[in-house]
C-alpha cells in the first residue's frame, strides 16, 4: 500500500514534514516501517501557503519516480512552507502492468473543488465496477480525468456524492459511496478486499478516512490486524491485516526543545495548535501518536490557531 500524510496548522517549513524526521515521508518510500515493499510508483504533494501567490489553490508537485531519487525534492522543499499539506508515495505492483506516469501519482486536484484527495489502498476490479458507479459521477468530473489509477475514479465518485462541505455532507458522502462499492461488486459478482484508506484535504481542514471491504465485499470485516499480519506476506490474512490496520493521528504544537527529534511534539487537544493524519508516525517513537481504528473518519480544522479534532463511527 501507498504511504499518505496530511498537515494542518500554522504556516511551518515543508521539509519538517516531507524530509527532516527520521520516518520522514520521503523516507518512508524507502523504508517505511509498517509495509514490506519499497515505494517505486512516482510521488507528490499539494500544500496551501499564505506565501503562494493564490493562497487560496493549491501547489500541487508530483513525479513519477521514487521520492528518495527525485533531484528536485532537495531543491523545491526548503524552500516552502506550508499551513496544509498532503504528501503521497505511492506503491505499485512489481511488473510492466503499473502505470508509472505524472497522472498517476498523488494527489488529485481537480477544477470547482476546494478538496485534493490521495490514498493508501486498492479497488480492484474498479474498471469492470464502473458499469454500475459510473451513473454516480458528475461529468464536469469525469472530464478532468487524466490517469488510470483507482484513486483518480474514486476521487470523481466521492465528489459527485458531496452535497455539500460539511463535516455531515462528507460523512454521508463516504458512507454512500461505500455502500454504492458493495453494491456493484454484489451484482456484478466481483467481490473482492478494498482498501479506503484516504485524506481528502481542504484549507484548514483534513478528513481522514479508515475504511473498506473484505475479501467477500462484506462492509464489517473483523479480525486483530496484529495476529493476521503474523500469516506473512502474500496471504489472505496478511491482506486482511492491511484492511484492518489503523491509521495514525497526532495533536500538537511547535517543539519548544531545540533537542527534540521533529519540529512538532504532541500535547492535548486544548493546546493543539497543528495536527498530522498519516500512514505512520513521522518519528521511531510513537508516543504522542493515536489511532484512527478501522471504520472511522476524523475531522480536523484549524480555526483561529486553534486546531481541533473530531472521530466519529463509519455507518456501511
């Protein structure tokens, strides 16, 4: 699976996130701690800045070569910062069927959204499911489609559900558009393990979302991630255990020891000035990080310098 951080706080230098921490995210698409493969499939990032001539759209850079051999990012990261920002190193299979191009690497901005979306996950079959969801999508949507990735169609099917930018408009969004997956592979007959692992990103605001299906497209898939992942890799229930994985959250504000690890530490939700959604933590101790446990969405804002955070249950 593919590797997803997501900012939102006071404007801070983009390579406290993407390159200084010891499990920074360009790090992670060589070694990432919680996955066995590297990261080779292209990579990106989208931030808003003050500092950007239009503050209010989105810088978005993606290449389509591992993060760690990108020559660009030692030069273009230092030199901004950010107040939101989503990361992406995408993972991809090992043969000459992946798509290794700009189009398919994270994350995706279209035109008439404030939202840019990237994932750690999988809908196979999502070509063939297409005959049922494609009815669900919006053609100024659909139009903007530049690449072949499952993600970029997801990204048009949850637009196209959003009534509205509300935290309730999202969440309704997310539980429909599962609902509308589970449906498809049920009459279609292509049931198969999704992985819904996403950021959708706006200024100022982050949803996370940790949900899927199983093996059999059921929507309450159970089991302890912990002991299915002891199966090895290449299994079912390795698999499984890669649905049913947490994500990773952190609440905090600017370090104030010049000795600390990262230029952020965690603190109560009272002092929070800057929160992390991410596919794991940025640093080898993981203090300070929680989870976001599988059928969960969480909401993050930073309003006045005051960042809160709100999880809520997933109805599929």
């Amino acid at each position: 699976m593919c590797r997803v951080l997501a900012y939102v706080g006071p404007e801070i230098p983009l390579e406290e996130l993407l390159l200084t921490p010891s499990n920074s995210l360009v790090n992670q698409a060589l070694d990432p701690e919680h996955y066995p493969d590297l990261h080779l499939a292209g990579w990106g990032f989208g931030v808003w800045s003050e500092h950007l001539l239009t503050p209010e759209r989105p810088l978005v850079y993606r290449r389509p070569t591992a993060a760690f051999y990108d020559d660009n990012a030692g030069r273009i990261i230092p030199s901004l910062q950010a107040s939101t920002m989503l990361g992406h190193v995408r993972a991809a299979a090992y043969d000459a069927a992946a798509v290794i191009v700009d189009e398919n690497c994270h994350p995706f901005s279209f035109d008439e959204t404030p939202w840019i979306l990237a994932q750690n996950g999988d809908l196979p079959g999502w070509m063939l499911l297409q005959r049922k969801l494609l009815e669900h999508c919006e053609d100024r949507y659909l139009k903007q489609m530049r690449g072949t990735t499952d993600t970029e169609f997801l990204y048009v099917l949850l637009l196209s559900l959003l009534d509205g930018d509300s935290d309730d408009d999202v969440q309704r969004a997310v539980e429909t558009m599962v609902g509308l997956i589970a449906r498809a592979m049920a009459d279609l007959d292509l049931p198969a393990l999704t992985k819904l692992k996403m950021a959708l990103v706006s200024p100022n605001r982050v949803i996370g979302i940790n949900v899927g299906l199983g093996h059999q497209g059921e929507t309450d898939p159970a089991g302890d991630w912990r002991e299915l992942r002891e199966s090895g890799a290449g299994t079912d229930d390795y698999a499984l255990s890669m649905l049913l994985e947490p994500m990773y959250l952190l609440l905090g504000r600017r370090a104030l020891d010049d000795e600390a690890s990262s230029g952020f530490e965690a603190c109560d939700e009272d002092d929070a000035t800057l929160a992390m959604f991410a596919s794991e933590p940025l640093t080898d101790d993981e203090a300070g990080w929680s989870h976001l446990e599988f059928g969960e969405i969480v909401f993050i804002e930073n309003r006045g310098g005051r960042t809160t955070r709100r999880i809520r249950r997933l109805s599929v």
